[in-house]
C-alpha cells in the first residue's frame, strides 16, 4: 500500500516563499500521476498541481499559476511544491496524492487513491 508523507510546511508572511516535500514508500508511484490539493475548513478540496511520472507534463490550478512549481525525483519517489510569493488566500492544509489512473479527471479530488495526512501552510498579511 502506498504511503504519502509529506513535509515543509509552516508559518510565512506574504510574499515568501515554502517548499513542501513528499515521499512515498510501501509501493510503487513510478508510473502515478503525483500532484498536491489544498483544503481550507468549511470548503471542498481543491486541485494545486499535478505531475506525470514523464516529468515531462504538468498542471496548475490558475490561482496558483506562475507562482507555485512542481517537480518530481522519480529516483527518490519524491515530489515537491516549490511555492513563491505566497499570499494569505494560499493558507490551508495542503496533501499529497497519486493514482495509477491515466485517464479521467486529475484535477478532481476523487481521482487519487492515495492521500498523505496533509501539511498546514499558513500565510499571515
């Protein structure tokens, strides 16, 4: 079973930047679609990015486009949320997920089988 942990999270002010860091162990992801949603209480989870074990192909929610970078260590089995100039809306808890799946909705919660237990990210104005 794959396990998702992720790491990286904490305090800022606006405008700073954070890393956040997953790994995953207990399975295989080499061939997963790895990405990061955020969730704030009261609100439904939403999409940030994805990634292809390709490296090659990505995907940005248009509120965090041009300011947040994914990448990926295939060799690590370890993904990462590079975020710039931060804004207090970006506050939440932010999880890690992967799925096999290749085909469907990547940007839909439900799509992923597996979630890490989530990093809170809070950005003070």
């Amino acid at each position: 079973q794959v396990q998702l942990v992720e790491s990286g999270g904490g305090l800022v002010q606006a405008g700073d930047s954070l890393r956040l860091s997953c790994a995953a162990s207990g399975g295989s992801v080499g061939r997963h679609i790895m990405g990061w949603f955020r969730q704030v209480p009261g609100k439904e989870r939403e999409f940030v990015a994805a990634i292809w074990w390709t490296l090659t192909t990505t995907s940005y929610a248009e509120s965090v486009q041009d300011r947040f970078t994914i990448s990926r260590d295939n060799a690590k089995n370890t993904i990462y949320l590079q975020m710039n100039n931060l804004k207090p809306e970006d506050t939440a808890v932010y999880y890690c997920v992967s799925t096999p799946k290749t085909s469907g909705s990547f940007s839909f919660f439900l799509h992923y089988e597996h979630w890490g237990q989530g990093t809170q990210v809070t950005v003070s104005s």
